[in-house]
C-alpha cells in the first residue's frame, strides 16, 4: 500500500494525457499553417483539372505533349526539354521590348493574388517558383504569338528556331496551349503585352488579333479571320474562353415547350421523316435552325483535332458555367443525337452539314458517341427547342408517307414517268370497267 505518493495506475493516467495533450497542440499547429497557404474559393476562378469523367475517356485530349503552361503540369519530366525554349525566348523578347525583367517580375508580383486565385485548387509554390513559371511561360506564349503573325520577318532574321523551324513543333504546341489545365490567366498576357508592346509589335496588332491568327493556324473552321473583332479582351479569361467566344450563338432560339433532356432524331430518321437538309452560311457553326420542314446545320469540319477542341470547351463549360450557359455542350448533344451510326455520318456528308476528314463514317459516329459519353446538357438549352420541334415533325405519319412516295417512286424522272404512267394506266382500267358494267342489259 503506498501512501502520499502517485500509484502507477494514476501515473499511467497522467501521461496519456499528457500526450492527448501534445498531439492536440501539435495537430492545431498544424491546421493554422495550412489555414495560411490555403486560399478560399475565389470568383477568379477559372481554370481548373479536366474532370476525371471527362478524362479517362480520352486522357491524350487534356494532358500537354511538349510544353507546360501554367503550374499544373510544370513538373512533368517529358515537358521539360521546352525549358531551354523559354529561357532563350525571354533573352529576346527583352532585347526587342527593351523592357527590364524587373519590371516584368513587379507586375506578377503586383498580381500575385488574383493570379493564384486563377486556378481552382491550391498552387504550393514559393513566390520564387510560381513567379518564375508565370513569367517564363507568359513570354513563351506572346513571342510565340508575334513570331506566327510576323513570320517571314522572323525567317528572314536567320534564326533556327524548332517550333517555327525543323522539326517544326508549331501545331503541337498550339494544341497544348488550347488544353483547359494548360493555362494562364488572359489578364497577365494582356499587361505584360502592353508594357512592351511598342518595340515588340511594330504594327501595332492587339493581343487579341494576334491571338486569333494563332488559334486560326489549327482551327480555321472554329475562329474566323474577324473573330478578334467581336471578342473584348476585357472580358477573355484564358485562351480555351477565347476560344469558346468564338462561336457563341448570334440567333434568338425557341426553347423547348416541356422542361426534359437535350435530344433529337437520328438523320436517317429525319431524312425518312421528308426533313431536308441546308447547309446555311451562318456567322456561329451553333445557330442551328428548323423551319417548315428544313433543318439547317452549319458545316462541321471532323478531323484529327476536333476531339481536343471540344472536350476541353466541354470540361469549361462544366466546371465554370451554369447549365443555362453551356453553348458548347448542348451543341454537342443535338450532333452527336443527329449522328449514331455510319449512315448518319453519310446523310449529313452528303448535304454538306458535315465534312469529314477521318478515314471513315464509323470513326466520326464513334468520336461523337465518345464525346456524348461525358457531357451533360441543359433542360432548358438554347437548342432544346430544336429537338423538341424535330421529334414533333417524326411522330406525324404523313410526313413519313410523303417522304417515302418522293424517295422510293418519285427519286429520279425515269422512274418518276413509270409510276405516273402505270397510274394512268390504272384509272383508264377502272374506268373501262365501270363503262362495262354501266352498259350490261
């Protein structure tokens, strides 16, 4: 029996409380630094990872192949032979601009909040790092812009560059400069263009036009030759946002009458229906119309880039808008409803609604099956009314009787002559009957 003294049963007791004690300062310790490089959601927000849905559907049409842009992809190894390429990029872009590199890194300091804010999760980078990355990739970017519009100053200067030059890496790195986690914020391009753009632009092009004759080099069918025209730079996010801008639609369209999911006849079955086909020439390949049987779809271009365009507008307008706003995404429903296997491919290739560039229908229905696969459309979209209209013109019997008597007897004029004369024929038979019978006793 010990007296005055602590039993061992009481010592026990007293340093597992101790150690409570610690692990609960400790574990505080820790969440208020954390608390410190976290940032709070941020309506700058606008750049983030492709979702996963999204990716593991084609992961090659989200992930860069020769150069990082932006923090997110910065530390992969296969990228970084490009490094080289933007040091020597920055060397000349001073030396054209006459702009210090001081006070390019005064104004990414001066925009260091905003531009961490850009991107939807945590950049855990040390100001040293993220300023390095933000500077070098911004020149990267406007000296690719200046040297594309100029390019025949720029061969004339003699210089061997492997992006404009063999092994000509140009439209590899337009591709991954298009990717939505290969970004940076449109705003720092825009400042750190103006600052020196007075000796590095001589013909005084905006950022904007320079960045649509960069962008038409591999999608000229997407941007047109005066899309900079309608796009304000102030309102431009990132080069995916430009992108998107440039075929918002420019009609009014009806929506549906009955709040359900984006959908449509195939085109066999609509060209079955009597439905004929136009191919408009509209401002926005988006401004899809149907009226008194015509349905009118601008030309859509399917090639090898076509994927890596639209999943990556895709994965932006469903991270960053709401459902009401996803242009891209509803247009994708209706084409890829219109499309659902090869003989839907020919119907529209034949009216000029589609021009396919791949090596046959299947591999066209099957990319747009694919990119259907992962998307999500709106219940009120500004195409719902359009499909709603083109199921309504499919449920009518008559428009299917008609359509078959001018595709199957009326398809061309001989065989046009032949029903229309066996038809003759017919009613002088009925008629010779009928006077027979009339002229029995």
């Amino acid at each position: 029996m010990e007296i005055g003294g602590t039993s061992s049963t009481d010592q026990q007791i007293m340093d597992q409380s101790h150690e409570v004690s610690l692990d609960v300062n400790e574990l505080a310790i820790s969440l208020r630094e954390q608390l410190k490089i976290k940032k709070a959601f941020s309506p700058a927000c606008c750049i983030y990872r492709v979702p996963e849905r999204l990716r593991k559907l084609n992961e090659k049409a989200c992930t860069p192949r020769v150069v990082s842009i932006g923090p997110i992809h910065h530390r992969m190894e296969n990228l970084k032979a490009m490094a080289d390429h933007k040091i020597t990029y920055l060397q000349q872009f001073l030396e054209q601009s006459k702009v210090s590199v001081e006070a390019l890194i005064n104004i990414i300091k001066e925009n260091e909040t905003e531009l961490r804010d850009s991107y939807a999760e945590t950049i855990d980078l040390s100001w040293k790092n993220f300023a390095t990355i933000i500077l070098l990739d911004a020149v990267f970017i406007i000296m690719v812009l200046l040297n594309t519009k100029y390019l025949s100053e720029f061969y004339d200067s003699g210089r061997r560059d492997h992006i404009f030059y063999r092994p000509f890496k140009l439209v590899d790195v337009v591709f991954d400069m298009c990717l939505l986690e290969n970004q940076l914020p449109f705003f720092i391009l825009q400042k750190l263009f103006e600052l020196s753009s007075v000796a590095s632009n001589p013909k005084n092009c905006t950022l904007t036009e320079l960045t649509c004759g960069l962008l038409k080099v591999t999608w000229p069918d997407w941007v047109k030759e005066d899309s900079w025209k309608i796009i304000d730079s102030s309102g431009v996010l990132h080069f995916v946002d430009f992108l998107r801008k440039c075929q918002q639609p420019t009609e009014t369209h009806r929506p549906a009458k009955e709040e359900a999911l984006l959908s449509a006849p195939t085109a066999t079955e609509l060209h079955q229906s009597g439905v004929k086909f136009k191919r408009p020439e509209k401002s926005s390949l988006l401004d899809i119309r149907f009226s008194n049987g015509i349905l009118e779809i601008p030309q859509l271009k399917i090639d090898d880039s076509t994927e890596i365009l639209f999943r990556n507008l895709q994965a932006f307008e469903q991270c960053h808008h709401r459902l009401e706003y996803i242009f891209v995404s509803d247009y994708i429903t209706l084409i890829s409803c219109l499309v659902r296997a090869p003989n839907d491919v020919e119907v529209l290739t034949h009216n000029e609604n589609l021009k396919n560039m791949l090596n046959s229908n299947e591999a066209v229905s099957n990319l747009l099956y694919c990119l259907d696969k992962g998307n999500v459309a709106s219940t009120e979209g500004f195409l719902s009314g359009v499909g709603e209209d083109l199921k309504s013109f499919c449920t009518k019997r008559r428009h299917k009787w008609m359509a078959t008597l001018k595709q199957v007897y009326f398809n061309n004029p001989w065989t046009g002559i032949s029903v229309f004369a066996a038809t003759f024929l017919l009613i002088l038979t009925v008629i010779q009957t009928v006077c027979s019978i009339l002229q029995l006793p």
